[in-house]
C-alpha cells in the first residue's frame, strides 16, 4: 500500500475550528435519564428538575435552648413587673430541635428564664412570636423547586435533597468516550518491564491522561488495547465504537502528516473529514471528523498537544452534551520576565511559571515542545498568543489563565538563574514543612538571575560567576550589574564541577585539550550561565578558540540536560557538576570546585517567604540530603556572605 502523506489542506483558525465542531454537534441528544442514590450523585447532572416531596423542617422547632410558651402572654413583661408561667401548663422546656409543644409558638433563651419555684418560672422581658423558632418550610416548602434541569450536583445539594425527601435523583448518561492508542512504538507500561524498553519505543501514556480528563469533564471512558500503524485494524476499531454504544471516539496518534498517520484516512473512509489541522500549537495536527452521526477525533500523538486539543474540543464538546456550559479559567494579568517570541498565523499556548513579586504578577516562560509533560505540570498558567502577534515583550503586562489557585501563587518564591538538583531538595523540603509556601525556580544561568533581580521579577537568584581576576564567585559581579539594589547574599553549597562522560570514557577524554579534538562531541551551556563562564575562562588559560569545538554552540540550560545528552550518545561530553553524573551512572573527571550562592533582594529578605527558605537551608535535613546527592558539600551552608 502506498503511503502517502496527509498534508494539511486549509487548516482552520481555533475559532473557525471550534465552530465547524458545534455547528455540526449543536444539542445533546434525547436519551433515557439514569436515577441514581442521591449521595452517589455528586458531580453528576440532572436530566429532568426536581421538586421537594416533603418541607423542612416539617414542624415548628425551637432554634434555641430555654422555654417555649406562646409569645401573647409575654406581653408587658419587665424588670419592675415580671411575668410568671407555670411549667406544664403555659410553659414548657425544650432543647435546640425540639417540636414546639401544642399553644406555643416562641421560645424563650433559658439564660433569660429565672425558677422562682419547683414548676414556676420568670421572665422580665417580652417575646415576640415566632422568636428563636425555626418554622415549617422555613428551609424547605413541598413542592418547591429545589434544582432545575443540567444541574451539577455538588455536595452541598446531597443536603438539601435528602431534607427534601428526595433520596433518588435522575441524572444525564455520561457521555461515553472509546479511547484508541495507536503507534507501533508504543509499549504497554503495564506489561513490558521498564529494562526492556527500546531506544525509540514510547509509553503509552496518553489514553490514561485523557481518560482521567474525560472522567473530571463528566464522562467515561473505554480504552481500547494498543493498536499497531495498520489502516485496517484502525478502521475497524473506530467502526465497531461508532456502531456500539460511544458517543465519541478519539483516535490517539496518527493525527499529523506522516506517512503512517491514518486518522484521517479512517474519518475520511467511514465518514467526513470537518478539520485537519488547527493553527494552535501545541495542538496543530489535530482532525476532527463525524462518522454515522458522531463525533471521531484524531487525537496528536505529543502529550501536551493532546491535552490542549482535548480541553478545546473533546471537553468543551462533553459539556454540551451534559447541557452544561464551558469550563472557563480564572484570568490574570502577568508580566512575562523574558521577551516570548511567536510564530505569525499561529495561536501559541505558552505555559508559564507565576509568582508574585512586589505588587506583580511575574510569568516566566517553560519549554514550550508539544511532547514536554513537564511544561503542564509544572506551569501555574498559560499565556495565549493570537496568531497576527509575533511575541510579547518583555514584562508587557498580558492575561494568563491559571492553572493553581491565585493564593498560592502569592505564596510563590521565585528563583531564577543558575541550575542546581538542590534546589529540587529544597522545593520538596520547604513543601513538607510550610505546605502554604513554594519554590518555583527557572534555570536561566547565573547572568540571568542577576538581571532577573534588576528588573524587580524574581525573590532569589541562583549564581555561580567565577571572578578570574581574584578567584572570588558573585561579589564582583553585583557590584557591577547591581549597585543600586541592596541585596544578601547566602551561601548554598560547594559543588564539583567538570567533565561529564558517558560510563567508561570510551573516548579517553582527560582534560580541556580534549574537546578539541575531532572525534569529539561536547554538550555547551547557555551562555550567560556560571558554568559557560567557567569554561571560557578555561579555555582561555589554555588559548583555545571556542570554534575549535565541535558542540560548543549547541546548548543546554540544566545540568541534567547536559547529563541526558551525554547518556544518549547525543554528546561525548559535557561540563556540569557531579551529582548530574551520579544520577545517570556516568563518569565524572573533576575541574574544580566552585561556590554556589543566593542573592536575595534586601526587600524580600525579611518576607515569611525567605524566612521559611532560609530556615530549612540551615536545617540539618536540608544539609544531609544535599550531601547524599554526591558531589557537594555543606560546610557553609546557609552563611551570609553579605
């Protein structure tokens, strides 16, 4: 068979997309109501309304403690000329919920009541009636209207439908969801050991991510066993949902304009093709198609452009399907910290890390590759870039949909600079202890966190700028780049630096003359970065030209990224600290060891947010699982330098 490529023909605009969508899926079908225990309807939505069977409460109760009488005969009571009830006959005790005795219609507080004998009572002051009572219907009446049709029940309303008499509700079917993976690369993480895995092999992670989104938007889900590239299989997979009962199918993968990616080919043989291909990105290859009267979607392989394909479609689809309206996001305006650039004639989904600083909210941009899950979880919001803008400047203020909720971004320390795995032990540690706080910290390099504080966008900056003129680290370069701004600066570790290399040294690499060699390929860092200023300081010493490098302008902005290309033959070497090394098995050869600090700004050094950081630095926790990470040492660890 001839594979042919699926070109993008007439891609559609997101709102042009969305449109053809509805339009052609306008109203939830008809189909029988569900009735399910009231309790156990909770997040589900109501298919018809529902009236209240009985009142609530259904008799007249005392709301207090004390004496229950009828409020006329109280009348002219006071302190000079109290009144007098006999208990029994015109007065009687009743306690919080107790049905009002026949001929009583008040209460009175029994720290207002006086016993003048063994059943006779006093009061100086009047009631009126009806006081301290809670009467008939006073929550509930019958009949009444309690929750009207495409209700989301809530725990809240479990309590007033059982007080209504309502212990069964009918509820809307769920819209059912046939999941398909497809891709000959995938493997089953549930069945094939994770040793076994090839280079080039995936896990299948997808159809459980969009399952559990499914579920959180109202639906339920099948997911079909993994199916191989094979045009046939697919079919008959996508016919046999479409013939039973799903009212929507996804076909994960083989959505773009490859030679193997069938979705469309599929939608197009058994039904119509509607879109193929949105400009949004992550999202871009997405299809989506109707064949005998439902929805078929061909879902992008990359995960993030999954998740985004299936919160503007597939989500937005099953709540119309429920009658319920479109889940929205909080919005709020941001400053990015960095310029964010864009392509022209697409609609990008920047994910964002948020924190507060000052008064402002600060955004700072994640990597942005379809396939990196990271930028979701991690991210606190996303930044929507319209497809006529080719990028935001640098902190123009611009609205991003949160992806937490606004307080705890408030609650956010913002790191920013040079990379370090201790900063994940601190992240963790000050989580478990203040669980209010956060670390949110980007890895720009040591240069860029310095600015990072000049520009006003970040509480602590992470840096390692060697000083060559005196061996010093950092102190030089604030008085240079930052004399206006008081600031502290603590120390975090000593670290080794040097030579990351693959297990064994296969190429004998010994020291920095090796990196000129031919058969050579070195992983760089960002320029701007401490290491990157290390190395060129080296190679300075040594009189050798950065262009004498193969790699040198190929560039990574975390020393575990440094360690991953190394470990995946992408690279022969890489410059990056010890503790990158050890957590991928690779060898190390030691450069030097250098200082690692913080710089914190003397207007956030005293906020509970520092305190907190500062507090689990000094700890001895901190300190024995930063020296377990191997390559490290804490001997002045938490000191202010200044």
């Amino acid at each position: 068979m001839k594979k042919d490529r699926n070109v993008y023909l007439q891609m559609k605009t997101l709102e042009e997309a969305r449109k053809i969508l509805f339009e052609m899926f306008p109203e939830p079908k008809k189909v029988p109501c569900e009735w399910v225990s009231t309790p156990d309807a909770v997040g589900r939505v109501l298919g018809e309304p529902v009236f209240a069977q009985i009142s609530s409460p259904d008799a007249h109760l005392a709301a207090m403690d004390g004496v229950a009488v009828e409020a006329e005969k109280t009348y002219g009571a006071g302190e000079t000329s109290p009144k007098e009830f006999i208990i029994g006959k015109e007065a009687f005790y009743v306690n919080t919920g107790h049905v009002l005795p026949p001929g009583t219609n008040a209460v009175i507080m029994i720290e207002h009541v006086r016993e003048t004998g063994e059943d006779r009572i006093e009061i100086e002051a009047p009631v009126f009636p009806f006081q301290h009572v809670r009467k008939v219907g006073e929550d509930i009446v019958a009949t009444e209207l309690l929750f009207p049709q495409n209700h989301r029940v809530t725990p809240y309303c479990v309590g007033a439908l059982l007080s209504g008499g309502i212990f069964s509700v009918p509820v809307k079917p769920k819209p059912r969801v046939l999941i398909i993976p497809t891709g000959s690369e995938l493997v089953d993480w549930r069945k094939v050991p994770l040793e076994s895995v090839r280079p080039g092999q995936v896990l299948e992670t997808n159809s459980f991510v969009l399952g559990k989104l499914i579920e959180e938007w109202g639906g339920t889900f099948v997911r079909h066993e993994m199916l191989e590239d094979d045009i046939g299989t697919i079919r008959k997979a996508v016919q046999d949902g479409i013939q039973g009962d799903f009212d929507i199918v996804l076909i994960g993968g083989g959505s773009s304009a490859g030679s193997e990616d069938y979705s469309r080919l599929v939608i197009a043989d058994l039904g119509k093709v509607l879109v193929h291909g949105v400009t949004i990105m992550p999202g871009k290859p997405i299809v989506i198609g109707q064949v005998s009267g439902k929805p078929v979607f061909g879902v992008p392989g990359y995960s993030v452009s999954a998740i985004i394909a299936f919160e503007e479609f597939i989500g937005p689809l099953i709540c119309r399907m429920l009658g319920q309206e479109e889940r929205r996001r909080e919005t709020v305006l941001v400053k990015p910290t960095r310029k964010i650039t864009s392509k022209l004639g697409l609609e990008e989904f920047v994910r964002v890390k948020i924190g507060k600083v000052g008064d402002a909210l600060v955004a700072t941009p994640l990597p942005r590759g379809a396939g990196c899950i990271t930028s979701l979880t991690e991210a606190d919001g996303i930044i929507r870039i319209p497809n006529h803008v080719e990028g935001i400047k640098e902190q123009e203020p611009v609205r991003a949909e949160l992806l937490r909720p606004l307080p705890a971004l408030e609650n956010t320390i913002v790191a920013v600079g040079s990379h370090d795995n201790t900063l994940d032990v601190l992240a963790d540690r000050i989580k478990a202890r203040y669980p209010a706080f956060s670390l949110s910290s980007s890895h720009v390099g040591s240069m860029g966190g310095l600015m990072a504080i000049k520009r006003g966008v970040c509480h602590v900056a992470g840096s390692h700028l060697l000083d060559p003129s005196d061996g010093s680290y950092n102190l030089s370069y604030i008085r240079r780049l930052l004399p206006e701004i008081p600031v502290r600066v603590v120390q975090l570790v000593f670290r080794d630096q040097g030579f990351i290399l693959p297990k064994g040294n296969p190429k004998k690499v010994k020291g920095i003359k090796d990196l000129t060699r031919k058969d050579v390929v070195f992983i760089n860092r960002q320029s701007g970065s401490g290491t990157r200023v290390l190395l060129d300081y080296r190679l300075q010493e040594q009189g050798i030209r950065s262009e004498q490098i193969n790699g040198y302008a190929t560039e990574e902005y975390t020393h575990m990224a440094v360690a991953v290309a190394v470990q995946s033959g992408a690279a022969d070497v890489g410059l990056g600290i010890f503790s990158a090394a050890k957590a991928l098995g690779l060898d190390f050869i030691p450069v030097v060891t250098e200082q690692y600090d913080l710089i914190i700004p003397q207007e956030h050094f005293e906020s509970n947010k520092i305190r907190a950081l500062l507090e689990i630095i000094s700890s001895s926790e901190f300190k024995n699982r930063v020296e377990s990470l191997g390559g490290y040492s804490t001997r002045r660890t938490g000191e202010y330098i200044i």
